[in-house]
C-alpha cells in the first residue's frame, strides 16, 4: 500500500488567478510530420483532424493535427532546412514543443503570467477565418518548451484558423483514450524546485505532491519529483530532476539524449485499461513488461480490485492504491529514434496519485531497457 507524501511548503495554497479549462492541444515536432500522424492513427487510435501545409499556403511548415476523444496531437515538421523547427528536431529528436492550454482570455492569461515574471514565447495574436477568431499568446517553460493559452470561445471551425478540414478514408476506431491526465517533465539536477517555484508564482499552481530520492530510487536510478496542479485539478504537470551523484538513472538518459530539458512523458486516461492497452498492443504498441512475480503479491498489497488479475498479468498494467482508491497503469517504450519521450496509459478508480508504489517495479523496467541500450 503506498502513500501520498504531500509537502509542506508555501505552494499549498496558491492563489487560482489563472483559470484554465484544460489541454488545448500538445504540439511535437517531428522529423516526418506525415508519417507520425499515421503512426498515431494506426498505432493509437487518432482520427484525422486538420491540417496545415503547401496546399493552404504554409510554405515552410507542414502539420497534421490527428484527435481522439478531448487529445489533440499538432505534429510539425519543416518543408526547408534553416528553419528553427529544423533546428529543434536536429538537437533534440522528436519530442513536445507546446503544451497549450484552453483558457477563456489568452490575452489575460499572458498578462498576468508575464507580470509575475514569465518569459515570453509569443505575445496575444487574434486569427479568424469564416469560422469565427481564435486568440493565441504564450510564455516559456522549462528547456525550449512553451505554453501556449488558447481562447477559442468565438470561434466554430475544425480546429484553428490557417488548418483546412483533413478529410481522410482512413479513420481508425478509437482505442479508448479520453484525455491528458498529466504531463513530466524532467529538468537538470537542481532546477525542480526552480520550476515548482515557476508554476507557483507564475501560473498559480499548487504544489500536490513530492517524491524524493528515499521514495524513489533502485540500484541506478534515484529522482525526485514534485507534482504541480492549476486550481481545478485539470492540469497536472510532475517535474522530475535526477538525485545527485547517480549518473545513469532515466532522467540523465534522457537529459543526455533529449540534450536538455524536456517532455518525458504524456500519461492519458481511459475508461477501461485492459480494452484500450489489449487494443494498442494489438496495434503493435510496446509497452515495459514487469516480472510476473509483480502479481503475486498484488492482492496483498492493494487489497480487493474490480480487474482479472490474470488479464493484469497478461497484459503488464501496474495498480496502486491511495486513501482515496486504487489507480491501474501501464508505460509504453520510448516512442522515437531517441530514448526520450513515451506515454502512459492510466484509469483511477478514485486514486489521484501517480502510482509511487510501482516506482520500484517501473524503473527496474526502464533500466533492462537501458542495459540494452548500453546506457546503463
Ligand atoms: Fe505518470
């Protein structure tokens, strides 16, 4: 049975002045923007959205936008070499460059981020087309990622001014993913609590939970990590940083690989993990497997759960408990060239933590997965 740590500190009780509704969109750039959306249709269940490129005048820029129940996907990729896209892929592989976020004035949100100190990405911009006016503005993170806020409360179309409708005849059956429950990132060592302070201060969140290098840590790998949360519990954002003096644990590898700080991973919910991870792995998804010995014990440590523990078994999907209920979850392998970014598949059943309990037996996969890689 595992606990949530909830620290103390001043984040506590930080002051909602920035309402947000929820993820807006995740945009990643990418080295074949064409061939990604078709990975994410086939793969996971995304259906064709929007899309942006030679055919509606963007000379420099492709991007497929792909969706599945509340997720967008922006996948971006340059049409020309010596564009800054071009120059993100080529340091960092793919990987997520936007986060945006739904809010209902994208000119207030900037306005008061950047008074409490944000560094600017782009200031407000008003988009129309028929379908009405889309307001964009947006502030920096950690590494080169970017916040954009999105209010799309006068606007009607497919998804943004500048996309066209991206009419397809293939359009894969959903495999039950609903929406972003949380995103990591990871930062160089000694900078999480720089940006738990930056979550705190610039955007009003507060602090919900911390790990440290005691609860978290095998024989390579030691982190630790504060989760930060906006007001209404919609956006959830885990900033992971490597425990000193361990140089090999998963946040240096990818720190290493990514050259930088970075998205580690996108954990999205669905209604009925074993239907949706028998559906992806079906689809040729990779996920860590666990040693079965995990389910042995399972019962003992998390007491009476609604799931086939063999099914658990078959499939590898992890299940924790906290005071408020139990939650099952499963990771994928790394999902580019390079060993950075994967996902997480996550049903709560009333839990709300993020399953500290399978540290132990989650990092013990990773690292097989590294002593493959030679990174170990
Ligand atoms: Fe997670």
């Amino acid at each position: 049975m595992s606990t949530t740590t909830v620290a103390q500190n001043d984040h506590k009780e930080a002051q909602d002045f920035m309402p947000i509704n929820g993820t807006d969109y995740l945009e990643l750039y990418v080295s074949n923007s064409k061939q990604a959306a078709h990975y994410y249709k086939t793969a996971f269940g995304f259906k064709s959205l929007a899309y942006k490129g030679l055919e509606t005048g963007s000379r420099d820029f492709e991007s497929y936008v792909v969706e599945q129940d509340k997720i967008r996907l922006v996948l971006t990729s340059p049409l020309k070499s010596g564009t800054d896209v071009g120059r993100h892929i080529d340091k960092h592989g793919d990987g997520v460059k936007i986060t945006a976020l739904w809010v209902d004035d994208a000119t207030y949100a900037y306005e008061e981020a950047m008074k409490r100190g944000a560094k600017s990405y782009m200031e407000p911009v008003a988009e129309e087309d028929e379908f009405g006016k889309v307001v964009r503005s947006g502030i920096y993170s950690y590494g080169e990622v970017g916040h954009i806020f999105v209010e799309r409360k006068n606007y009607n179309g497919t998804f943004l001014p500048g996309y066209q409708k991206w009419e397809s005849d293939y359009q894969p059956t959903s495999t039950g993913l609903k929406f972003v429950d949380h995103m990591v990132g990871n930062v160089e060592e000694g900078r999480m609590n720089y940006w738990v302070d930056f979550y705190a201060n610039v955007m009003g969140f507060k602090q919900i939970m911390s790990f440290d290098d005691k609860d978290i840590s095998t024989d390579y790998t030691a982190l630790m990590s504060k989760v930060m949360s906006n007001g209404n519990g919609r956006i959830k954002f885990p900033i992971n940083e490597p425990a000193p003096g361990m140089k090999k644990s998963q946040v240096d590898e990818y720190l290493e690989f990514y050259e930088g700080e970075g998205v580690q991973h996108i954990a999205v919910a669905t209604d009925d993990i074993v239907k949706t991870v028998s559906d992806l792995k079906s689809r040729g998804v990779e996920f860590l497997t666990i040693p079965t010995t995990y389910y042995d014990v399972l019962t003992e440590r998390v007491g009476e759960i609604d799931e086939d523990i063999d099914s658990l078994r078959k499939l590898g999907i992890l299940v924790d408990r906290d005071d408020e209920g139990y939650l099952l979850q499963i990771f994928t392998k790394t999902v580019q060239a390079r060993p950075t970014m994967f996902f997480e598949i996550i049903q709560r059943k009333g839990a709300t933590s993020f399953g500290k309990g399978n540290f132990k037996a989650l990092f013990e996969a990773i690292e097989r997965e590294q002593e493959l890689r030679g990174t170990l």
